[in-house]
C-alpha cells in the first residue's frame, strides 16, 4: 500500500511538472543498477551485524571482490569471474572474523585496517599483473584490467520488446509508457525498468533478498546466528558454538561484498578500475541501518539510493525539481503523522522518558513543516536544480533517512561487544 501511495504521488508530480524522467523505463534500470552494488555490501553487514560483529571493512571485501572479479573474469569468463569475487571479498571476511572474533581487535579498527588493506593490495596487483604480459596486451594497465565480457540480459518478449530468432517482439509496456498517462504510464515504465534488459545477476541479487530472511529467520543456523548478535553467553549456555556462528555469518559477509564488487566489474563496468567502488560500501552500511537490519528494508533503502544516483547519473534537473514538490508533501505526511502520535502520547506522559519522547515529537513536527514549506516555496520559485545539486543529491539523501529513522531503529544488542568463551557477562 505505502509503494502504491508513493507511485501514485510520483505520478501526480510528474504530470504537474511534465518531468517525464522520474519513472520513465530508463530512471527505473539506472537505478535497479546502481541500487544492486549497494544493496549485496549492504547484505553483506546486515550477516555480519546480526552476529554481533560490526563490518566496517564492506568497501574494503568489495574492491578485493573486484580486483578478482575481473582478474579471472577477463581471461575464463564472467561466470568465474562472479565467483572470484566472492571468493575475494570472502578471505577479507575471514581475516576481519580471525581479528575480531579470534584476538578481540576492535571491530572499527579492524574493518578501517581492510578498506587501507584492499586498497592497496589491489593498486598494487593491477599494477603487478595487468600492466604487464598478454593483460597489457588485451588493454589492461596499472589502473584498470583488460575488458571482462559481459553477462547475458533477459527481456520480457511482448511486455518490453527484444529479438527471438529474428523476430522482433511488441514492445506493450514501452508503447504504454510513451502515452506519459497519469499512474499507467508511470507503472507501464516502472515495470519495463525492472524487465527489460536486466542482467541475470541482477536476477540472482535480487532472489538473495528472500534467501537471506528465510536463512536467517526461518532456519535453525539462522537462529544460531541473530542469537549470537543479541546475547553470545546465553547461546552458549544452550551449546551454540558461538565462535563458529560468528565466523561463518562474517565470512558470508565478506562473500556478499565480494559478489557485490564482482558486479561492478560484470554489469555495472565490463572491467576492474582504481577507485570503482566510490564508497558504496559505506553507503550499504547506511542503507543496512534505515533497513533496521532486515533484508526487505536493506533493498527499499538500496533502491531510494541508488534512484536518486540515477537521476544523477542521467542528468535530471528538471527530474529532481519535481522531487521538490515529491519530498515536501512527504514531510507533510510526515508532520502530519507525528502530530497524530504525539496527541497519542499525552494522555500517556508520567515519565522523563516519556516526556522526553513528546518533545522530540514535536521537534520532528516542526522540522517536517520548515522543511516542507521551504521545498514547497524552492519548487514554485525556480525552474531546475543547480547541477551541482544534482551530484550532493544522493548524499544528502543518505543524511535525511538516517536522521529520519533514527527512532525506529534497533540493532542487535551485543553488536560490537568483545566476546570471550566462558567469561562473566
């Protein structure tokens, strides 16, 4: 109901400012693009965090996941090449799991010492190995590898066009879209973004969001393992190997950043460059918290990331000024609904606590409604944002989710704690 709500208000601002761009089929694939990288690092520190142990080394495991991604991509196939970076990103979760679980190293120190450690191994393999020989040969050089070949894209025939033996298939979805009619159009484009030419890696990426809350919620070993991230010494009691658990789910972590590294080098890019990953480990990390460490959360919040990248990307200041009017009525609901919450809590207040919480409702109320008219009275004053804007966009949006969300978060209680096999608690 809530996506429905925000399709229908993204559809709503488009018609208003004919941006035709903001749930065109191109903005939608952009972003379903760009959202994956950050999505599987993101994955990859909810396995972590739910075992207690914090990974701040995802933007480290993702650049070894490129490196190897593309070293043995170029020369055996893209296949092999997905699966050496998962391998890659894995041996960096494995030395982060023998520095925090095996010697108790901080867990910040440890993860900041891999992302200076990924960096420079890699730097200095590409230099070592692809600047030389038949890599060099094949367009390899110190910064980057030779060209990975690409991985097989699946389009819908009928819904969103392609090619079967040379008949060229109707394209209903793309012919709808073009109409620009309000909410059909806009889910018409919506839909042909997410089948039309879509990597089968993408495909894989995108069946690890159920894979991983069956795991973790459904299954024995993924009890073991959110157990061993709320209290390590009661799991003991009751026999759980909990060193085992917590290297098994960072190891896993280490893979997911790594496969996240090989699909920068596979889909996103056709070969390994220095600097490829531009932080998105970190902004995984961030789109884990506004997910509150559960999977489904993790990929809206990837995807909200990796949208406003998208209009970025595709140059959209006509695009991102109807955003304007799309985030001021947002803060509006917002407001809106603290107002409704706080008339809740008043009856209610006897506590510090609980007054405490009133007036932080109120805050929020007043925050939502500035913010809002300010955007409200920026939209009906200008005709397009800035370019330079356009850049801060996905940044500055990582900063208002997590400021927003902050209340409702809970990470797992002895995430980040040092364990130690039958000490006191």
């Amino acid at each position: 109901m809530l996506a429905g709500a925000l399709l229908i208000l993204l559809s709503l601002v488009r018609v208003i400012d004919d941006a035709n761009d903001v749930t065109s089929s191109g903005t939608v694939s952009a972003a379903l693009r760009l959202a994956v990288p950050i999505f599987l690092a993101g994955l990859g520190g909810l396995w972590a965090e739910r075992s207690g142990i914090i990974n701040i080394g995802l933007e480290g495991m993702m650049i070894l996941g490129t490196w190897t991604g593309a070293w043995a991509g170029y020369q055996w196939g893209p296949w092999i090449g997905v699966l050496a970076g998962i391998l890659g990103g894995a041996l960096g979760g494995l030395l982060h799991a023998v520095a925090t679980v095996s010697f108790g190293v901080d867990h910040i120190v440890s993860g900041v010492a891999i992302n200076i450690l990924g960096l420079g191994l890699t730097q200095f393999l590409a230099g070592l190995i692809f600047n030389t020989g038949e890599a060099k040969a094949l367009g390899g050089g110190p910064r980057q590898s030779p060209p990975v070949d690409p991985i097989t894209t699946l389009t819908l025939p009928v819904l969103s066009g392609g090619e079967i033996g040379g008949w060229k298939s109707p394209d209903w979805l793309g012919s709808l879209e073009k109409q620009h009619w309000f909410l059909l159009s806009d889910v018409a484009g919506v839909l042909r973004g997410l089948t039309a030419g879509m990597s089968l890696l993408t495909l894989v990426a995108l069946l690890l969001v159920p894979l991983s809350f069956f795991v973790l919620w459904k299954t024995a070993f993924g009890l073991r393992i959110r157990s061993c991230g709320e209290d390590p010494y009661a799991s003991e009691s009751l026999g759980v190997n909990v060193y085992r658990m917590k290297y098994a789910a960072v190891i896993i972590s280490g893979g997911f950043s790594g496969l996240a590294g090989a699909f920068l080098v596979t889909v996103a890019a056709p070969l390994y460059q220095d600097g490829q990953t531009g932080g998105r480990g970190f902004i995984g990390l961030a789109a884990m918290i506004f997910g509150n460490w559960r999977p489904g959360g993790l990929l809206a919040g990837s995807m909200l990331f990796g949208y406003t990248d998208a209009m970025n990307a595709r140059g959209g200041g006509e695009s991102v000024h109807a955003l304007l009017l799309f985030v001021a009525v947002i803060l509006a609901a917002v407001a809106v609904w603290q107002v409704v919450r706080a008339s809740r809590i008043r009856p209610m207040v006897t506590t510090d606590l609980d007054r405490r919480t009133l007036r932080n409702a109120y805050i929020g109320i007043v925050i939502s409604v500035l913010a809002a008219l300010g955007l409200f009275v920026w939209f009906l004053n200008s005709e397009v944002v800035p370019g330079e804007l356009v850049s801060f966009t996905p940044h500055l949006t990582t900063l208002l989710v997590l400021a927003l969300a902050s209340q409702r978060l809970r990470m797992p209680a002895a995430n980040g704690l040092r364990y130690r096999r039958g000490e006191a608690r």
